[in-house]
C-alpha cells in the first residue's frame, strides 16, 4: 500500500512539474504600418499628411517608409510637379506599395 501511494505521489509531481516547464510568452507588436514606393524615385520627395517633403536620399528600386495605422495623404513631387497623390488606409503590420512613374 505505501508502495502505491508512494508511486501515485511521484506520478503527480512529475506531472506538476511537466506542467510548470511548459511556459508560454506572448508576443506584443509594435504598431507599426509601411508604405513601399516602387519606379522612378530619383530626385523625388515624400510628404505625408501636412509635414514638409523629403528627399527621398537613397533612390531605390524598393523604397519602405514607417507609419502609424489609419488614414494618411501620401504626396510624392519631383521638380515642383505632383507625380503621386493618394488617401490610403493603413492597418498594422500591413505594407501599401505605390509606384511612382
């Protein structure tokens, strides 16, 4: 009998133990949206929303931008003309690609 109860106990505390080493995290991102632009980027400028343009420094055929999620006015000029004008929505962890000609 002591035996028995003896076993019973080392089953249960292998179990318990089992159960504490198995311990899950969670994963939080950051809340983060991305705007690719693609084509002719050389001598280009970006605006968003109402902040100023920005040269685009480093023309590329694959051009990514970071964001908050919601709704923003992607402008992009080159020489004083309006290439790109565009109300776009942005969910998280999502990326909007516009080409630029």
């Amino acid at each position: 009998m002591k035996k028995l109860i003896l076993g019973i106990v080392i089953v249960l505390l292998m179990f318990l133990a089992g159960c504490a080493a198995n311990q899950q995290g969670v994963v939080q991102y950051e809340e983060a949206a991305y705007l690719k632009l693609t084509g002719n980027l050389e001598n280009a400028y970006l605006a968003i929303d109402d902040n100023p343009p920005v040269l685009i420094e480093e023309p590329q055929d694959n051009f990514v931008y970071q964001l908050t999620p919601g709704t923003h006015i992607i402008t992009v000029t080159r020489d004083g003309k309006l290439l790109v004008k565009r109300e776009l929505y942005f969910d998280d962890q999502i990326t909007r690609e516009v080409e630029v000609k």
